[in-house]
C-alpha cells in the first residue's frame, strides 16, 4: 500500500504550517539553458557582466591558476587512494592473509 497516505498518529502531528516556501523559486534551470538556446531572449539587464579574461590577466598567469586547481584536486585525490589502501592494508591484516 505504497501510494496510500497513512492516517492517525501522523496527522495528528501535522499542525499545517509551511517549513519552505517555494513560491518564488521559479521554474527552475532548463536543458536548454545549459546549451545556449534562447539566450537572445533572456533578460540580462540586471546581471553585472564580467570579463574572465581580464580579471585572469595574460596566458601564464591563467596557466597558473589552471596548474594551481589541477595540482590541489591531484592532491586531495591522492590523498582518497592512500587512506584507501591503509583501508584495504587494514582488513587484509585483520584477516590474516
């Protein structure tokens, strides 16, 4: 009886009131949003725009920063495999092998 709505103890704790109210939050993102359909129809008006290119500065400061991001996410991932093999090193010495 999955799709039946349970009723006693539950209702009786239910006094109505509303936790989130999701009126104003829109219809929400589109696929087509993502791809750039329908962007001449957008309104744009309020949005400051940015120039990332400039904000960056030239080429070897933007390669900087990429070396900088790939290098941090090679870390925290290095750091995913050696506690998983102190994991896997555990069992395998609790287990005698």
């Amino acid at each position: 009886m999955a799709g039946r709505r349970m009723h006693g103890a539950a209702d009786a704790r239910d006094d109505g009131r509303t936790v989130a109210d999701m009126t104003g939050v829109g219809d929400g993102l589109r696929v087509s949003d993502l791809f750039g359909a329908h962007r001449s129809q957008r309104d744009v008006s309020g949005i400051p725009q940015r120039n990332v290119r400039e904000e960056l500065g030239d080429a070897e400061e933007r390669m900087a920063v990429i070396l900088g991001t790939l290098r941090a996410a090679l870390a925290v991932g290095a750091v995913y495999v050696v506690v998983f093999g102190l994991f896997i090193a555990l069992l395998l010495a609790v287990w005698h092998v």
